[in-house]
C-alpha cells in the first residue's frame, strides 16, 4: 500500500516537472504574440518581457490552483518548530524597530532621492511601518476578542482595529504633549508583551494536543505572482527606479506635510486641505513621525503595501462571498491582471505609430469616454494607491 502511495506521488511529481515548463513557455510564447498582434508597445513604456514573464508566472500559479497538486503537510512537531522561530523573527523585528528614531534622526528630509537611501534604512522603515501597522491589533485581538481568526483574516483585520486606534491615540499625545518616541517605545513593548504572552500560550496547546496543518502551496504562489506582478505595474507606473508620487498620492502628501510642520491642532483648525476624510491623513502622518523616516519615500512605500493589503482584502472578501479558496484566488488574478476592461479598446482600436506625450494623453481619453474613468484607462486597482482601498 505503501509502495503504490510512493509510486504515485513520483508519478505526480514527474508530471509537474513535464507540465509546469511547457505550461510556462506556451504562456509566455502566446501573451508575446497577443503583445505585438495588438500593438501594446506604441503605448506602454514597461518592461513588456517582464509583463510576459509575470503574466506566465502567474498562469502557472492558476493551474496549481485549480488543480491542487502541490500540498505540504506539517506535523504537530514542525509546527512548533516553526512557531518557536515565529516568534523569535517577530521578537527580533520588535527589537530592530526600536532603534528606528535611532537611525532615522538625520534622515528628516522630505525626500532623498532612491540610490542615496541606505538599503538597511528602508528595510528599518518597511518593519517599523508593519508593526506600527498590525501591533495595535494584534494587541486588541490577543488581549480583548475571543474569536478565531485564520492568517489571511489576520492580515486583513488587524489593520483595520489598528488604524482607529493609532490615530486616537495620536491625538491624545498630541493635545496632553507626549513625544513621538515615547509612544512608539510603549506601543513596541506592548506589542512584545502580547506576543510573548499569546506564544507561551500557543506553546502550552501545542504541548497538550497533536496538530497538524495542510497547506496549499498553489493557492500560496499564486497569491505570490499575483501580487508580484501588481507590483511590477505599480512601479512602472510610478517611475521604475525613479519612483515618485503619482495621481492622489500628491494630496496625501500635501496633508502630510502640513501635519508634520504645523501640528495636529493648526490641521484641524484648518480643515479646507484637501477633501477626503481628516483621520485618514492622520493615520500615515503618524507612521511617518514615529519612524522619522523621509515622509516622501514613506508614502511611495506605503503605497506599495497598500497594493498588497488590497489583494489579501480582496480575497478574503471573495471567499467569503464565493465560499471556496480557489474560486477566490482565481477572481484575485483576473483582477489584478486584466483590471478593469480598457485593454479590449486595444484589440479593436490599435494605434498605427508610436504614441508619447499629448498624443498618449488623447488616446487614453478617447478609452475613458468610451469605458469610463474607472475602466482601468485612467484609474486601475493596479495603479490607483488610495483608490483601491476606497473601493474595498
């Protein structure tokens, strides 16, 4: 029995080895030919070797989707393995982003340009950002609600308890005088006290009562190469290396900017800046004082995870509504890859020459009029930063 078991696990493994490249090099060859047979390349200014390749990624991430044939199991004594380097990571992370207003005191800039920002800084930056980002609910969630949520509820749900709660407790340190540093040192020892707590309790289960986990690690890279390939539009479309702000991302910032000069009191006082909603500035405001990182190169980053967390979103909402993981990983990629329908206009209006300039500008209003705004023309959820988030 368990030789036959063996035999067809080799069995299975061989196939994907055949399948999976010629899967991958069949996309690749066809999404080059509609590229070309569609003229896409008058209009775009991206990698469109890079676009073929992910697009090919993600094409083989749908299979394994679909046909579920790569799972991992974890036994009770891996998993506790790997919590035990879980929580060393996290605790790790918590104790390197303590030294952020450390390593950040010189870099008050509004804006230094990429290739002149240390690496390890950014790095600081993006793990600082994630603990102010989930640490709050992470707290609430462990200490005060009951309820069981799964990884992919995590990642959705704690920023949402997180945001209100940053932004109350900002302006209450703002209007009592609290300094920036002293709020992030006690929200950073909070959040290490309520992850040593929940894993020693975590442990003492674990300890009690055999687990066991079955992954699907198709589901798993396809979320990987559908997210991969939103961020390789996203940063095109933003400037590649010379990344910097695009569409709403300016108002973001002007608010931003008013806030970190004038103070929470002078802002609210003179709520005309911009239309949108006045805490939701707020928010990214006091990430950015609390890391005292370049609050211009903040927002761009920050824009790049709100990509993420509008994909993790959209496919929690998508089970939800679809009650089945692969029907939901499979309505994520056709969002994000064909977003919105303005590319038909292409199959059926192809430019005739090179567009650039005002002549780029008049084509893609001529798909606006006749898609409309939010068609993907304009406005996509692979470009659109705050928009995105606006619609879930």
């Amino acid at each position: 029995m368990l030789r036959k078991r063996g035999k067809r696990n080799i069995g299975r493994k061989l196939e994907l080895a055949f399948e999976l490249p010629l899967l991958f090099l069949s996309s690749y060859i066809v999404s080059s030919l509609i590229i070309e047979s569609v003229k896409i390349r008058l209009v775009s200014t991206i990698d469109l070797r890079m676009f073929s390749l992910w697009i090919s990624l993600v094409t083989v991430s749908a299979f394994l989707t679909l046909s579920g044939k790569i799972r991992l199991n974890l036994k009770d004594v891996q998993i506790s393995y790997l919590n035990k380097i879980k929580i060393f990571s996290l605790t790790s992370l918590i104790l390197i982003a303590s030294l952020s207003s450390l390593i950040f005191k010189d870099l008050r800039a509004a804006f230094i340009e990429w290739d002149k920002l240390p690496n390890f800084s950014i790095v600081l930056f993006l793990t600082t950002f994630l603990i102010i980002y989930y640490g709050p609910g992470y707290v609430t969630h462990t200490v005060f609600l009951k309820c069981k949520w799964n990884t992919v509820e995590r990642a959705a749900f704690y920023p949402a308890l997180s945001i209100p709660l940053l932004v109350f407790s900002t302006v209450i340190c703002n209007l009592i005088g609290i300094p920036e540093n002293i709020f992030l040192t006690a929200l950073l020892t909070i959040t290490l006290l309520a992850l040593l707590y929940n894993a020693n309790k975590n442990l003492r289960k674990t300890s009690q009562v055999q687990l066991s986990k079955n992954i699907d690690l198709g589901l798993l890279l396809a979320f990987i190469f559908a997210t991969g390939f939103n961020l390789f539009i996203f940063h095109s479309a933003i400037g590649s290396e010379g990344a910097f702000l695009r569409g709403d991302m300016y108002g973001d910032t002007h608010k931003v900017a008013f806030l970190n000069k004038y103070g929470f009191t002078a802002y609210i006082s003179s709520l005309g800046v911009g239309g949108y909603p006045p805490l939701f500035s707020l928010f990214w405001s006091a990430v950015l004082r609390l890391t005292s990182f370049p609050f211009i190169n903040g927002l761009i980053i920050v824009a790049f995870f709100n990509h993420v967390y509008s994909l993790i979103s959209f496919y929690l909402l998508s089970k939800l509504l679809l009650e089945d993981p692969k029907r939901a990983m499979l309505s994520v990629i056709l969002w994000t890859t064909l977003s919105g329908f303005s590319w038909f206009f292409l199959l059926s209006n192809p430019p005739s020459s090179v567009l650039s300039g005002s002549s780029l500008l008049e084509f893609i209003s001529r798909i606006s009029q006749h898609f409309g705004v939010y068609s993907g023309s304009i406005v996509s959820p692979t470009y659109a930063d705050g928009h995105t988030l606006t619609r879930l």
